[in-house]
C-alpha cells in the first residue's frame, strides 16, 4: 500500500512537471552575434529575422552573454532567437526547433547527443549539420547546399529537405535520408546507408564501411 501511494505521488508530481509552461521574458542588452556556444539543456527556438537577435529566454542574466561576436550559454532552459547569418551553432545536449517556417541565409550545427527539427525553413546560401553520438534530427525544406557530418548513431530524416548539391560525410551506424536535384558526394565510412532521392545526374561516392549510397 505504502509503494502504491509512492507510487501514485510520483506520478502527480510528474504530471504537474510537465504540464508546467516555462515562460519566458525579453533578453538582458546583448551585443551583435554570428555564432553560438552553449553546455546544458537548452531548448532553441528559432524564428527568422533581418539579424541574429535574442528574443526572449527563460534563463537567468547570469546563464548568457555575448562577447567577440559570440553568445555564450552555460546553464539550461529555453531561449527564443531570430537568426539571419547564424555561422555557427554549438552544443552539447540541446534541442534545437522552429514552430514554423522561416527564411535564413546560413545556418550551421553542431549538435552532440542532442536534437534537431526545422519545419519549412528557406536556407538560400549554406546549412550544415554536424550531429554527433546520438539524437534526431529533422529538417524540411528548401537549401541549394547541404553539408552534413554524421557521427556513431544518429538519425537524420531529410528527404523533405530539397536540395541542389548534398555532401554527405557519414561514420554512422543507422540510415540516413537525403533528397538532392543534382549533385551528392558520399563518403560512408560505416555501417549506416546513405539513402537519396530526387535522381541527381551527379552521383559520386567512396566507401571504408559496409554502408552504401542507396537510390530510392
């Protein structure tokens, strides 16, 4: 009887966790940024905007600051950021989500066992995606040029991304998706397929593991 109400304690308190909206207020003066560092469990919101610009956080003035160009997070909780020019994007644990679609010139990730997901977003330069060790990451849209680094076992759902030319540079253990128009250059060097739609008339690859290139 004593564990069933324990039992039944926990999950209140749970539920009551979850259930709870964090809310979050405008940002302290913040400099100008073009890249973005951060440790902990952040949640990234991202939206478009005419320049790289902190919306609104849930996190203490002490968590975040920008210097030389870069917006430092050492803590955790969600910050709400308009990107235009984001260089560069580097995390460990994050998750990093647009609630709808935006139009950005560069967008670069690094995300280490953490999580990704873009709906409908408009990259008319560059976007890069580094994912390291595990997490999903889920990115639709429309990109001339595509850059993706995987690592160990991550999975990445892009067949909805369109792309012009797709490098892909694989040492993964699961498949992952990619669509392209013209061009794709695979280098798999693990166990891990890299499957592709879109029939690109430029296909090249080059394999050190089992995994392959696979038209779908």
């Amino acid at each position: 009887m004593k564990k069933a109400i324990q039992l039944f304690l926990l999950v209140l308190v749970f539920a009551g966790l979850i259930s709870c909206e964090v809310e979050e207020v405008p940002p302290k003066p913040l400099g100008s940024f073009t890249t973005i560092t951060s440790n902990g469990f952040v949640t990234f919101n991202l939206v478009g905007g005419p320049v790289n610009k902190v919306i609104s956080t849930s996190m203490s003035d002490a968590y975040y600051n920008v210097s030389n160009g870069n917006l430092s997070i050492n803590g955790m909780g969600t910050i709400t950021i308009a990107v235009r020019n984001l260089y560069l994007l580097s995390c460990n644990s994050c998750s990093v989500k647009s609630a709808e679609s935006f139009t950005a010139d560069t967008l670069n990730f690094s995300i280490h066992a953490g999580s990704l997901k873009l709906k409908d977003v408009i990259v008319t330069r560059y976007l890069g995606l580094n994912a390291i060790n595990t997490g999903t990451y889920e990115i639709s849209g429309r990109t001339p040029f595509l850059n993706l680094g995987l690592t160990n076992m991550v999975a990445f759902k892009g067949y909805s991304l369109i792309t012009d030319s797709t490098y892909v540079n694989s040492t993964n253990v699961l498949d992952c998706e990619v669509y392209t128009k013209q061009v794709i250059n695979a280098f798999v060097n693990s166990i891990g397929n890299v499957n592709y739609k879109g029939r690109p008339p430029i296909v090249r690859a080059s394999y050190t593991g089992t995994g392959r290139l696979v038209a779908k």
